[in-house]
C-alpha cells in the first residue's frame, strides 16, 4: 500500500544509502529499517535521550517514569499495565468514549463552522488518554494547562542567566499547576475508590503521588501531544489529496486505519529515537562497543520498501503502549470529521520542527463547514 504521494514535513536528507555509521562526534547514525528495528530488540541497550539526563538528576528514592526505565522493573510494569492497551480492550472499553469525545470537539466546529484543527484535536487527544490514565477529576483548563506545559518553543532552565531562572520557574509553576488542578484530585478520588485505570494500578504499587504526577506527564506528552500532531497532519494529507480522500471515506473502519497506518509511517512525528548500549552490539559487520550512543532515524528507516509497518510507535520493550488508542481515535475523529458537509481547509498549517523531541508542529490549519448544529 502506498496511497500517500510525498512527505508534507520536510526532515532533510533521508540518508547517504549507508545504513549503519559512526559519525564524526562519536555517534552511531542507523538508517535502516532491519538495523533500526534490530536495535530497538536488542537486550544491551537502555533508552537514551528525551530528556533522560534531566531524570537521571533525580533522587535514587523517586522511581523513574516507565519511558525512563529499562531491565526487569520495566517488563514487569509493562506486562502488569498491558491489560489497558490490549486492541481488544481499546475497542471495546475506549471506543464508545473516543466517540463522545470526538462527537463534543466536532460540534465545536459545527457551531461556529470554523475551528483550528490542532486545537480539536488536541481536545480529543486529551480526553481520550484522560479516561486511560485516569484524569477524571480535574478542574477545568486542562488543555490550556498541558498547552502552557508543552510549548510551541522550549527554553533551557537554569540558574546561570535571567533567561534560565525564567525557564526554570515557569516549568515549576507549570509542574504544580497540573498537580494540583489535575493529579491531586484523581489520587484523592482512588485512594478512596480504586477503579480500572492507570492511576489505580500505579496507587497499588505503592507510587507516591509526585511519582504519579510524573507518569502522568510521560504520557500526556507520549499520548497526548504526538497524536494532535498525528491527527492534524493525517488530515492535512486528505485534505490535499483527493484520491486518497475519496478512498477513506468509502473505505471500512480496517481500510481506513491501514491507509492512517501508511500516512504514519510516511509521517512518524518522532523522527528519531536514542539508545545507548550497555553490551557490543553488532549491525552489519561493525560492531558497536558498550557504553556507544545510537541515534536511529525513524524517518529514514521508514521510507524503505518492507512488508512489516514503520517504526514510528518504536519497536522492541519501548514499543508505544497507546499505539492502538491513537490510530483508532484518529480513525474515529477523522471519519466523522471528513463526513462533515462543506467541509474544506481554509488555511494550510505552519510547520515547525521541535529539535527537542525530533519531532513537528502543526499549527494553524483552520477548517471551515456548512454543517448545521
């Protein structure tokens, strides 16, 4: 299947046909796809880079977030947590809330008939993983607290200029505005009655709630943030592409997630991941020592001709959680988006590259429709 006819985000060179190299800082730079995805199963490397040095910096007695986790502690936490992200469990438990989440952002398009599509799919993103993770409780303004937590542009905290202490305050106050306003009230509200989500199961581990807190973070970014992004150039490309438009919304509900499934690969937000080995590895011939940081480009890698899908939810012990949450939701959002009548883009979106996260924004695809309330 290839029904998508070209990259929208620009990500530079695809590669130099090399699939494996060292690069001039030290780094190992894999392209490939059997590379890229041998690394990721790999048992000698551990994650490296999405802010890992920062984590690193906490005390031994904080336990880390299960991104930052490697070895036994991670499998045993993401075989306890797997009943949540099973596709059986998402289409059976998540779909009837992916629907009335999708329902509420639409008709905030139907009511005015123009909306920025980041902006509702952002709304739906977060009240889809919401209900996952067990955000229930919160008072109001949690997309504009997340908004203010994730930013269009990042600063580096620190004490050695003004611009570091401001940084630095603005996330300490952006860390307790979620705390209080979103975390504190479902801790409360399952320490008294426990119920099946993440939170509950992470309050029975014996997780404290700062720990909870910074879970819920790690998914907010990983569940909330990648699938605005995904959602919002998905549409992008149905909007620009008429065939491909027309085949979706004719297709069934598993047509319709294969061509989702092909527009992420040709798309991954994520476009490169890190690891480091902690045994030599070898790839191709070279042997890579311990102690080596490995960059992989999932954007590379993904543009090679293979039977099995992308890398883009990673593979491996890291492999997304949630891949199966953010497809269908996208399916469910979309679908009904597209079904809208008069719907068009009235303004194509702003790119702009996340060099933090190796990731792209979408901002500003403002859409238009005739669509009564």
């Amino acid at each position: 299947m290839d029904p998508v006819g070209g990259r929208k985000i620009d990500r530079g060179p695809a590669g130099d046909g090399c699939p494996v190299r060292r690069g001039p800082d030290g780094t190992w730079r894999v392209t490939g796809y059997e590379q890229a995805r041998t690394v990721l199963r790999s048992g000698g490397t551990v994650q490296a880079g999405l802010g890992i040095e920062t984590v690193e910096k906490l005390p031994a007695r904080f336990r880390r977030p299960v991104l930052y986790r490697d070895g036994p502690e991670h499998r045993e936490h993401r075989r306890q947590t797997a009943r949540f992200f099973t596709p059986r469990r998402v289409s059976e438990h998540y779909r009837d809330i992916m629907v009335r989440v999708a329902g509420e952002q639409l008709a905030r398009l139907t009511r005015t008939g123009r909306a920025d599509l980041p902006d509702l799919a952002f709304g739906l993103a977060i009240g889809v993983a919401a209900e996952v993770i067990g955000l229930t409780e919160s008072r109001p303004g949690i997309q504009r607290r997340l908004d203010r937590f994730f930013p269009e542009k990042f600063g580096r905290p620190g004490f050695t200029s003004l611009t570091g202490i401001h940084w630095f305050f603005r996330q300490m106050r952006n860390w307790l505005a979620v705390y209080l306003a979103d975390v504190r009230p479902a801790v409360r509200a399952r320490r008294r009655d426990r119920r099946d989500d993440l939170i509950s199961h992470l309050l029975d581990e014996g997780c404290t709630a700062g720990e909870i807190l910074g879970e819920c973070l790690t998914f907010a970014a990983a569940g909330m943030v990648t699938t605005r992004e995904f959602v919002s150039v998905a549409a992008w490309h149905l909007f620009t592409d008429d065939d491909l438009r027309t085949r979706y919304r004719a297709a069934g509900e598993d047509e319709r997630i294969a061509l989702l499934h092909e527009i992420l690969r040709t798309e991954p937000v994520i476009g490169g991941l890190k690891r480091r080995t902690t045994e030599p590895l070898r790839l191709d011939g070279d042997t890579i020592p311990a102690g080596e940081l490995v960059e992989l480009r999932i954007d590379a890698a993904n543009l090679e001709p293979c039977e099995p899908p992308g890398l883009s939810f990673g593979d491996g012990a890291h492999k997304c959680p949630g891949a199966h949450i953010a497809i269908l939701e996208t399916d469910v959002f979309l679908s009904r988006l597209f079904a809208l009548p008069g719907l068009r883009m009235a303004t194509p979106p702003r790119v702009t590259r996340k060099a933090e996260i190796d990731s792209y924004e979408l901002r500003n695809l403002v859409v238009t429709t005739s669509a009564p309330d």
